[in-house]
C-alpha cells in the first residue's frame, strides 16, 4: 500500500506510556448502557473470542490498576512507522468522508483516535488490550492499540492494507454515529432483531471501510497489486464463525455480533467496488 505521502492527521492522540489517574475511575468496564451498548458488547464479544473467558474477566474488572485517558494523551510526535501509518490512514479519512458528505450538503466531524498501549479509558469505559480496536460513541473517537495488528496477521490478515481496513472499519463506525445508523441498529427490538442490528452495524462499517479504500484510491492511487486481497483475507480472519472454530469453540449463529467471514468480505467488496455509501444498506433485511 502507498500510504507514506498521505496527509497525517493532526487528531491522533497518544497516550502510550502514560500513567492513570483523574478522569474516570480505574476499573469501570465497558460502558453497556444507553447510547454505548452495541459497542460494549461487541468488546466483550471480540474479548471473549480472542482472549477466553479471562479477557472478559479482565475487562469486567478494570484490570486491577489505573488507564490512562485520552485526555491525558498529546498530539502525536512519534516518528515510528505505525504511529505515521496511524496518522495517514487516519489523515485519509478524515479527507474522503469530508468530501462525500460535503457532496450531500453536510458538515463531516472528525473522530479523534486515541493510540494506547495496555488499557484506556475512555467514555464508554475501561478496556484493554484484549478488546482490539473500538469505536467509543460517547466520545466520537477511535481507540487503537498498534499491537492488535500483530493479532491480526496471527489470525491471518497481515499487510498494510489489512490494518488500515481495521482503522477504516473503526472510522465507519464513526460515520454512522454520524448518520444515525447507530440509532437504527440500537432500535431493531430485541432477540433476532437485536443481534441482526448488531450484525447489520459491523458489516456495514466494512462497507464504509471499503468506500474509503476505493476514493482513496482514486485520489492518491494507494493501492498495490495485493492489496484487496489482503483487505478480504483479514476481513474473513476476523469473521465471527472462523474465530469462534479457531477458538476451539462451536460455531453459534445465534451469538455472532459481527457477520460471517463470508458475509465481512462481500461487504467490504461492495464498498470497494462501488465507491457508494448509498450501496452499504446491510439493513435491508431487517425491515
């Protein structure tokens, strides 16, 4: 992927080796009320599928020690290739969804996106590494542990291009709490209903990764021959029904939160192709 002359973004904060203290108290989970619930359980899901039962554990109980916030963080300095990579992708974008909502008359919002190492917190609650990459809705940011990238390449997405599909599928996750979709996945009742609104969030979030991926190409020709298929491949690696096999674990429909590796791929594909937020309506089968 061609990513080092992208613009870096400005709104990466970095609270890597930061102490906690102040802000929220240590040991406050997830945040699974109003407004947080479907990324809450969407963290104790992935924490579940890639740490076991004690990651959830681990989550629950705040880990036993203080985070830092993102408040407590500061503008990126770091020169290290991930944090740079971090802030082009980011810097990418905050350009495309600027510009596709600028078409439709709107104003984009930049997310923030807080770069951790162990644990946070953050205004849905405490998490850890474990928990991988999240959305906070409460706080409109990104929280982003370098080190999962390393997980994903041991899942069986590695490449540039599989990582900055996870920071896409993050910033998706902002442009629908942007959107309202948020609000449409947390009003689809409860039972099926619900975990189809969960499902339907997460897969377009890939959609929205995938229409990031396909304008950034055309502006600043970021992709390499390779890279969609590294996108695919990390998108099925992380599919709900090859982590639970891969966990040892029996697959159950009934618990997926976030789509079939089938299911991830064809999604992110569609975005890729199309280049059109209009085509990534996961939610049609719901109504």
């Amino acid at each position: 992927m061609r990513w080092k002359d992208l613009r870096r973004s400005e709104n990466v904060r970095d609270v890597r080796g930061e102490e906690g203290g102040g802000g929220m108290r240590a040991g406050m989970p997830i945040s699974l009320g109003r407004g947080g619930a479907l990324a809450g359980v969407a963290v104790l899901v992935i924490a579940y599928l890639i740490g076991g039962p004690e990651a959830v554990q681990n989550l629950l109980e705040g880990g036993g020690g203080d985070a830092p916030t993102a408040e407590q963080g500061s503008p990126l300095t770091a020169n290290d290739e991930a944090s740079q990579f971090v802030a082009a992708i980011l810097g990418s974008t905050e350009d495309v969804w600027g510009e596709i909502f600028a078409s439709s008359g709107r104003r984009y919002e930049t997310p923030e996106l807080t770069l951790f190492d162990g644990a946070v917190q953050s205004a849905c609650g405490y998490a850890s590494t474990a928990v991988g990459p999240f959305y906070c809705p409460n706080d409109h940011r990104v929280y982003l542990d370098t080190a999962f990238f390393a997980d994903l390449a041991r899942l069986g997405g590695p490449g540039d291009f599989a990582q900055a599909y996870v920071i896409g599928h993050e910033v998706g996750h902002h442009v629908q709490n942007l959107l309202g979709d948020m609000r449409r996945a947390a009003n689809a009742g409860g039972g099926a209903a619900a975990s189809g609104g969960q499902v339907a969030l997460e897969l377009q979030a890939d959609c929205y990764a995938g229409v990031w991926a396909h304008h950034a190409n055309q502006t600043n020709h970021v992709l390499e021959p390779g890279d969609v298929e590294e996108g695919i491949a990390a998108a099925e690696a992380i599919g709900d029904d090859r982590l639970q096999r891969n966990a040892g674990r029996r697959v159950t429909p009934d618990s997926f939160t976030h789509g079939t590796s089938e299911q991830r791929a064809h999604w992110l594909g569609v975005g890729l192709k199309s280049g059109d937020p209009k085509a990534c309506d996961t939610f049609r089968d719901l109504r």
